[in-house]
C-alpha cells in the first residue's frame, strides 16, 4: 500500500489505522517517527546545554533549568531516541531479512511501542510541572532526596516505557528462533538480523536490573521505605550497580545493531561478500557476554579497592579485542572491492575513524589509575559522544539512507543527504573532540558554569560553534524526509543492488510481505540468485492462503491506562484524589488485558484468489 | 615500508599540535602538568595509553585510506563483480593476537598502579585529614590536631598526606586534578587516598560528581606549604581565640551583630563541634569566597544579603534572619579582619 493510497481514505482512517495496526512495517514507521520527534526534542536540549557553556559564568539559563536539562538530554536520547529508532528499524527490516511475514506477537509489537510512546510523553509532561533534575543516571541520594516531582516521573516515564522495550525485545527473540524462512539457517542470517537477535537477548537480561533499580527508587521516593538512605541502614551504592547492571549492556544493546547495519551496507556498496561471517558473529557475542561483566567501570572512584577495579579494567579491555576483529573485517570487506560512495556509505564510511577514537578512548578509560583522572569529566562526555554518536547515530543515518527506500518506498535526496552529512560529520567533531582536553584541563561534566581565566574558554567556545553545524545538519536531513514523502522519486525494489532478503519484495512491500516464503540457498541469498541463478527467490510454497492477524485499539488503550495510572502514583504523595486515577488507570490497562484474554481473535485470510489477482 | 612510517609520524604530529593549539589549561589546576605522585602515576598511564592508542589508529587509518583510493568503482568498471572472498584465517589471527598483546602491555601497569595507589599502609603515621562533603562546600578536620576549616585544606610538600572522606548528604567528588586523581566522597563507607605534592603552590580543587544545583560552584583550594611553614599554619590555628575583640569599631559591632544574629548556631569560629555551615576560623585569608567569588567586602555583602543568587540551592538562603545592608558590611567587615595566621597562600607561593 502506498502512502498516497492511505491518505485517499481520509485522515481519519488514516490515524485510526496507525493506532490499531499490528504490521510491522507500520510499528516501524510509528517508532521512527516518535523516537524522530524525541530525537529532536534532545538534540534542542543538547543545543541549549552548549549555549549555555558558550562562554564562562554565562547566565544563558539558570542552574536549576540547566539540571533539567542534561538530565531530560541524557534520558531522551537514550531511552526515547535511540532506542525507539533502532527498534523501529528492527521492526522494518528483520522479519525481511529473515522471510517471515510479521513478527510473531503483532499484538504484543503494538503494545510494545505503545508503552514505549506514553512512557515518552510521561517524562517529557515533566517539562510543565519540573523536569527531574537528578542526571539521567539518578544517583541516589541526589534523585531520593531531589525536591518536587521530577524524578517521580523519569521513575513511571522509564518503568511505562521499559515495559514496553522488554517485550519488544522477546518478541525479536522468539521471531528470530521460529520464523525464519525455509533454508534461512542461523549462520545464513545478515548481520543486522544477528546484532537485532543478540541485542534483543541483551534487553533480556538487563532491563530487569533496570526495573527493580527504578522501583527500589520509586518505594524510597513515594512510599517511605529506605533501600538508599544511609541514616536508616540503607545503601545508596547498591543504585549504582543497579543501573550500571542494565546500563553498561545497554550500550551494547546500542551498538551492536549499528555494528549489524554497516556490516550489511558495507558488502551491498562494495559488491563484496562480508569478510569473516562467523567470526563477525563470535565477534557480535562475545562482545555481548562480556558487555555484563565490566559494569563497575563506571564505579573506578566509588572506592571499591584495587582487586575489583583491576578486575573490571582487565575485563573492560578484553571487549576490545572483538571490537578490533569488526573494524578490520569491515575493512577487508572494503578491501578489493568496488566501492559505491552514497548518502548511506558516507555515513558508515565516517563511523570507521570515529568509532575507533570512541574504542581508543574507551581502552583509556578503562585503565583504572588513568580513570580517577577521567571519570566525570569531559572526557568521559567526549569518549561516550564518539561512541553514540560516531557509532549508534551514524548507524542509524546510514540504516535511514540504505531502507528508506524499502520503508517508504520513496528515495532520498542525495545532494541533500551529502549536504546533512558533511556538516553534520564536521560538527560532531568540533563539538566533541576538543572536550577530551577540556576534561583533562579540569572540567568535570555537569557543570552549569565554567569559571574565567582556568583556560577552559576557547575549547568550550569551538564546542558549542560544532553544535550549530549538528543542527545545521539535522535539519537539512529533516527537511530531506518531508521532501521525499511530498515529491521524493518512487523507489525500485532493490536500488542498491541488494544481497539479502528484503531487496527481493516490491518497495514498500506488500502487507504480507512474501506472496510465497522464499527458499535460502545461503549467506546473501538474493544475491546468490542473482549470480547463480535467475534473479528471483524461488519460492518454498505453493502459493496458499495467508493468515494474518487483525487490528487491534487495545495495545493503545492499556497503554493509555498505564499512562494514567502513572500520574495517579506520581501524585497519591500529594492528594488522596490521585488514587482515583491510580485505580482508575489501572483499571483500564487491567480491563484491557482481560478484554484481550477472553475475547478470541483468530485474524483473518488473504485468500489464494486475492494474491493472484495482485501483481507481481 | 617507508610510506607507512610516514603516515604514522604524520598522525602524531597532528595529534601533538592539537594538544599545543588548544594549550594544556591552567597550571595547578590542569591534569596534563601533574604536579604530585597520584596526578603522575594517572599521566604516565594516560600517556602510554595514549600512544598505543595512536599507533592502532594509525595502522587503521592507512589501511582506511588506502582502500577508499584504491577500490573506488572505476569509471568504465560499473558492471565488475569482484571477488567474494569469505574470510582468511592467518589475517583474522593477526588481528586478534596483537590487540591482545597491546592490551597485555596496558593491563600491568594499569594493575600495578591501581595497587599502587591504594596503599594505605603508612596511613598511621601520615598527617590525616577528616574531608566531610556539603551541599556545596567541604569541612576538614585534622585528624588529632583539635581544629577544623572549611574550604581552604593546607598541607606540607612532599609528604604523603591522607584524607578520610564521607559525605553529610548526596555524593561528592574530591578532585585535585594537578595532584591526584578523584575520588567519591559517599555518604557511606569511608574512602581514603593520599596527596603527596611535589611543588608549594595554591591549587584548584572540584567536586567532580554531579551533586545539585551548585555542583559546579563546590570548588576548594589545596594550599601547599613548606614543612615549617605547615607546622607554623597549625600551631597557630590550634591557637585560635574565638573571642577575640577586632580592631576596629566597626569590626566589633559586626562582631555583635555576628552573635545578634546567632551566626554561630551553623558557623564556628575557632575549634568547635558545630559545622551545619563552613567554619569561619582564618575567614580573612581565605582563597576565596564560597569556594569560586573573589574574597573582598562588596562580594561578601553581597553574599549576606542574598546568598542564593551567588551559589543557588545553598543551605544558607532563608535560614538566618535578614539583614539590611549597614549591618551586612558592618559583618563583613568583622568576618574579613578574622586573620588568625601569618601563613597564606603567599607563603606557598614564594
């Protein structure tokens, strides 16, 4: 269905089939929108933090704002932009990859996104009544003792929208295991597809350090218990474990799908075979494994004595080792090719020498004793920023480049897309790499002024002059999406000279996405017929009715009761009036799992008629 | 050979002349020029790192270049196919060894240091300092020397001298970046580290983990002082007169307006239990005011009146009775005249 015949239906139908579709292509497009807007939303915040440290002891915004503000930036960016994003681009492009038609909970993807998308606006209604102030790390006893009701609602924004991530994740997980196309074995599988299936088992594990972490916090904050106050026998380190425990994978849970992304766009551009499949694999899970053992690298300073931070120095460095066999593969890809340079390519081409001063910088951090002069400062922002940005952001511009045209069925400007990148690319640097020496030269992070005359101008000043170049970026990556949906050519099925799955189906594919599931006959499997044999999948089935599950308003409206339900625990510390929402919320998210338990819903058939009658 | 030799010296200058062009900060306060044992250990593993570090990027950068020049899609080339080659066992051994060996030559000393670095055992026969963090200024207490301060610590040079820190409330960072690495001052479990400086001189310290909305305004000043020098400093804070009359009328009048008020209810002058507020002994010489203002009257009458505007979320705004401006520079004229030694930061400084 293309864009311009889902508008013919009228608005209305056009919302209401975005609020109850189970599709996987749409659940896409409603994470890349909604984690688009978060992006923005964070990158505003970014720019204000750097025109607030233009120049010393600036009063661009006050101290109180100025903590709203890196602690709203860190939080969005994190859990509202790239993660939604990355999800949505699992979502688009996976059940491709692999030969299914959908995920295998629909109703469960909704309800995921959903969840995450209240959880979103939870935290961000903060900015009307006081944001939470505590950084996006929370540290207790700053975030149990921080006053009014901010930190409440990053605890129920988080805990509504962590929900929603964990089932995200499981259901990529059982997808992967179960509905892999005839012949689509896992050492078969893109890349992109493992880094989703090994991400996904990260969300697994670490999210539920974060939920108990954030319900800990929320007891402490809303219902008078201890777990972090030291006066009453409590233990306020114990939270920084927590969330180090889920924090520390979650940077994988990150990384690693970029990892996944450039290792599909590399052999697409270059005509080349991935260079060192299985041990790009071993490489993937290993980094994965050992992502859970270094989180207390984050806790060099909290003075945990020499035998745990030599241990988790050690073990931080031995995550280089895998990383290092990625970059050299990637590399080796390139190496004898014949190499397309796009939109798509400048971008992962970019994350080569960035990624790597971001990994550079990590294996600095990670030697403890050089570690008490880091920790906190800006080099820690600069090493993450390299790391995210270099890494996760430039992944998944690259991902936006290489799928739009599959997502949306329309291609994206090229003039406008170098244009976004090249000022986007200098920017970052500008903005970031000087802020490796500011750390050094004493500036610790989260520090709502710099004082005159301790030599911290100059640096601070380039820093914030490659914030406008992002913007400047940004926007013109922005106005290029508006265009292509407004006039934006229409796509080919397979643009790019594909290898793998999702380039065999039309753009954007059909609802059911494979007429017949398709046969694999190996890694790069279109690519394997176009080389070997007719440039077509041969199919595994007779073409037969398809089953497909119906749309559905109850992900949303659970949600919503969720939602709710939030405000009313938020404000029950308050007034009694608020359990009247607590209860009334909860009723609504509860009525709606009972509604969906009994009521059966078979879905329905694409009938062998219907799909004859459709062109190929 | 020759080429590859080349691209490396190429990089390094590159990287040296960034670290010329944007100057290693200000003196005392920077990291890049340690200037005591802790600040040195992290330098030598910053630098070694740094180096090992430069040289992977410059073998990655070479062969980056030198496939985006030589493999780019040939004019007249559009339908070559290249070769799919699946992988090759004796490059992806190369490639995973040699990181390992790298690593291996960063891990030991890194080991070595950490050790290092967390000895405590001549502790007992150190000078050792109490360090208690406040939202947002710090309290010392010398340890069997029965008198405390606030914000300015004085310490001998080359002597190893060690700070137990806690916190009264949310978590601080103890950081001296020209003498030693950080530290977390929690409010549980007790840490400890030493400073051994090796040069007199006045130097920046800062609160490194976000502690509110003063977090960056929490600096305090490690002076460092010769032996004599710090034994003169002690023996006469030791000596404190909490009653001592001023010198001046105007100064004796802030001196009652200072006991009017019950200032003393959260400020000891002189050694004392009471620390809801910094001590005020010694106030006169002060580095600073309130860890980041220039210590002169206007600054502190400023500060009587209105603390919040110079140091927002302090404890102080909204808990003493207001002031008009006659009595604040009538106070601020007693606090400034509070002198209590000849040692200061000039003594550090010749």
């Amino acid at each position: 269905m293309s864009i311009a015949a889902t508008q013919k239906k009228g608005v209305g139908a056009f919302i209401w089939e975005y609020l109850t579709t189970v599709d996987h292509k749409k659940i896409a497009h409603l994470y890349l929108v909604a984690g688009g807007f978060f992006f923005l939303l964070g990158g505003l915040e970014a720019l204000i933090i750097r025109i607030q440290l233009i120049s010393p002891e600036n009063d661009f915004i006050t101290a109180g704002l100025y903590n709203e503000m890196i602690t709203m930036h860190g939080t969005t960016m994190i859990f509202f932009a790239a993660m939604p994003i990355l999800l949505g681009l699992m979502n688009a492009v996976m059940p491709l990859q692999i030969g299914a038609r959908d995920v295998a909970f629909p109703f469960i993807n909704s309800l995921g996104f959903w969840l995450f998308f209240f959880g979103g606006v939870m935290l961000n209604v903060s900015w009307f009544t006081g944001a939470p102030d505590a950084g996006w790390t929370a540290y207790a006893p700053l975030s149990t003792t921080s006053p009014g009701h901010g930190v409440d609602y990053y605890i129920l924004g988080l805990q509504i929208s962590g929900a929603g991530t964990l089932m995200g994740g499981i259901n990529f997980l059982v997808t992967i295991v179960n509905m892999r196309a005839p012949g689509m074995t896992y050492m078969r599988m893109p890349l992109f597809t493992w880094t989703t299936f090994i991400a996904s088992t990260l969300i697994l594990f670490a999210f539920p350090a974060l939920t108990v972490g954030l319900f800990l916090l929320m007891f402490d904050r809303m219902f008078g218990s201890a777990f972090f106050d030291v006066a009453l026998g409590g233990n306020s380190i114990i939270w920084q474990h927590l969330f180090w425990i889920f924090g520390h994978p979650e940077v994988y849970i990150l990384i690693l799908p970029a990892f996944g992304i450039f290792s599909d766009i590399f052999p697409t551009f270059a005509k080349k075979r991935l260079f060192g499949y299985t041990a790009m694999v071993f490489a993937t899970v290993l980094i994965a494994f050992l992502g859970f053992m270094v989180w207390a690298h984050h806790m060099f300073t909290v003075g945990m004595g020499p035998f745990a931070n030599s241990i988790f120095a050690i073990a931080t460095m031995a995550i280089a080792v895998p990383t290092g066999i990625k970059i050299f593969n990637w590399l080796l890809t390139l190496w004898g090719g014949s190499i397309t340079i796009n939109s798509a390519m400048l971008w992962s081409l970019a994350f080569i020498p960035s990624f790597t001063i971001g990994g550079m910088t990590g294996i600095m951090v990670a030697a403890s004793v050089a570690d008490y002069q880091y920790h906190d400062t800006y080099f820690v922002i600069a090493h993450f920023h390299y790391v995210i940005v270099g890494g996760v952001v430039f992944g998944i511009l690259a991902a936006l480049h290489y799928w739009w045209p599959k997502m949306f069925g329309r291609v994206l400007n090229e003039f406008m897309g170098k244009l976004a990148f090249w000022t986007f690319f200098i920017g970052f640097h500008l903005t970031f790499f000087i802020q490796h020496f500011l750390g050094l030269m004493g500036m610790p992070r989260r520090y709502w002024v710099f004082l005159e005359d301790q030599g911290l101008d100059t640096g601070n000043y380039i820093s914030t002059i490659g914030a406008f170049f992002m913007t400047f970026g940004v926007l013109v990556f922005l106005y290029n999406a508006i265009y292509s949906w407004v006039k934006g050519e229409k796509a080919p099925a397979d643009p790019w000279g594909g290898r793998t799955l999702e380039w065999a189906i039309p753009s954007p594919p059909p609802f059911y996405n494979f007429k017949q599931l398709p046969l694999v006959r190996g890694l790069d499997p279109l690519w394997i017929e176009k080389t070997e044999g007719n440039g077509k999948m041969t199919p595994a089935e007779p073409l037969g009715d398809i089953h497909m599950p119906n749309n559905s308003i109850i992900p949303f409206i659970m949600s919503l009761g969720f939602f709710i339900a939030g405000f009313g625990f938020i404000y029950q510390t308050d007034y009694n009036a608020a359990y009247i929402l607590l209860f009334g919320g909860m009723a609504i998210a509860l009525g709606s799992m009972l509604v969906r338990s009994l009521k059966d819903d078979h879905g329905y058939h694409i009938t062998k008629e219907e799909l004859e009658r459709e062109a190929d | 050979m020759k080429g590859w030799m080349g691209k490396i010296k190429a990089l390094s200058l590159l990287g040296f002349l960034a670290l010329i062009l944007s100057g290693c900060g200000k003196e005392n306060l920077t990291a890049l020029v340690p200037k005591g044992y802790g600040a040195e250990v992290s330098m030598d593993l910053i630098i070694l790192t740094t180096v090992v570090m430069l040289v992977v990027f410059a073998v990655v950068m070479a062969i980056f270049i030198f496939v985006l020049i030589r493999f780019r899609k040939k004019k007249g080339q559009e339908d070559f196919i290249p070769k799919q080659v699946e992988g090759n066992h004796t490059l992806e051994t190369v490639w995973t060894v040699i990181p390992i060996l790298l690593l291996i030559i960063i891990a030991i000393p890194t080991v070595l240091a950490t050790f290092d670095l967390a000895d405590e055992t001549e502790a007992s026969d150190s000078i050792n300092i109490d360090v208690t963090g406040y939202q947002f200024w710090w309290h010392f207490d010398y340890q069997g020397e029965d008198f405390q301060t606030s914000q300015d610590i004085y310490i001998p040079v080359g002597e190893k001298v060690y700070f137990n820190m806690l916190s009264s409330d949310v978590i601080h960072y103890f950081w001296v970046p020209s003498l030693s690495g950080k530290l977390d001052v929690n409010p549980e479990n007790e840490n400890t580290f030493y400073i051994e400086a090796y040069e007199e001189g006045v130097y920046w310290g800062k609160c490194a983990e976000f502690c509110g909305p003063s977090h960056s305004l929490m600096d305090f000043k490690v002076i460092v002082v010769s032996k004599e020098e710090y034994e003169q400093w002690v023996a006469d804070m030791k000596n404190v007169d909490p009653d001592e009359e001023p010198e001046s009328a105007v100064a004796v009048e802030g001196k009652e307006l200072f006991q009017e008020n019950n200032c003393m209810g959260c400020h000891a002058i002189g050694s004392s239990p009471v620390q809801t507020g910094p001590n005020l002994t010694n106030f006169g010489n002060r580095e600073t005011l309130a860890g980041v203002e220039d210590l002169d009257k206007d600054t502190l009458v400023k500060w009587l009146l209105d603390p919040e505007e110079i140091k927002p979320g302090n404890k102080m705004t909204d808990n003493y009775p207001a002031l008009n401006k006659e009595d604040a520079e009538k106070i601020a004229e007693y606090l400034l005249q509070l002198k209590h030694t000849d040692i200061t930061s000039e003594s550090a400084e010749n």
